[in-house]
C-alpha cells in the first residue's frame, strides 16, 4: 500500500514538473515572440528615422543652394545699381559743368 501512495506521489510530481516545464517553454516563446516584435518595432523606427534624415539632408542642401543664388543674384542687382549711379553722377557732373560756362 505504501508502495502504491509513493508511486502515486511520484507519478504526480512528474505530471507537475512536466507542467511546469511546458509553462517556462511556453514563457520562453511569448518572451522570444515579444523580443522579436521591440526589435522589428526598432528597425522599422530607425528606417523611417534614415528617411526622414535624407529627406532633411536635401532640403537643406537644396536651401543652401537656393540661398547661394540669392546672394548672386543680390550682387549682381547690386552691380546693377552701381552702373546707373555712376552715369548719373558723370551727367549730374557734366551737367554742372555746362551751367558754369554758361553762367561765366
């Protein structure tokens, strides 16, 4: 009869111990399954992260560019404006000029 009950007993701690086992596997694939979904999240995070910077890099270059032709664009307005007013002054000078000789 003791016989029995140990046997018993026995047979009841390897069911538990199989439990057990079977519930530290099944955590071990919910935590591999979670681990693989922040990582996939990660990489799909840094991908849309690299885009975003490239996207960035070429506004900025493109803006840099834009801003260059600007200030060309600004000097030659300005050297523009400069031709102008020294004919101007050259006429304003000669202008001067014929008012002299003819108030002498």
């Amino acid at each position: 009869k003791l016989a029995k009950s140990l046997e018993m007993v026995q047979n009841q701690l390897l069911e538990k111990e199989s439990e057990i086992k079977r519930e530290i596997s099944a955590h071990k694939d919910k935590r591999l399954q979670a681990e693989k979904e922040h990582q996939d999240a990660i990489t799909e995070e840094n991908q849309k992260n690299e885009v975003e910077i490239e996207a960035c890099h070429e506004k900025i270059s493109s803006l840099e560019h834009f801003i260059s032709s600007q200030k060309l664009e600004i000097e030659h307005l300005k050297s523009n404006k400069e031709q102008p007013n020294n004919s101007l002054k050259e006429a304003d000078q000669a202008l001067g000029e014929l008012l002299k000789t003819k108030v002498r």
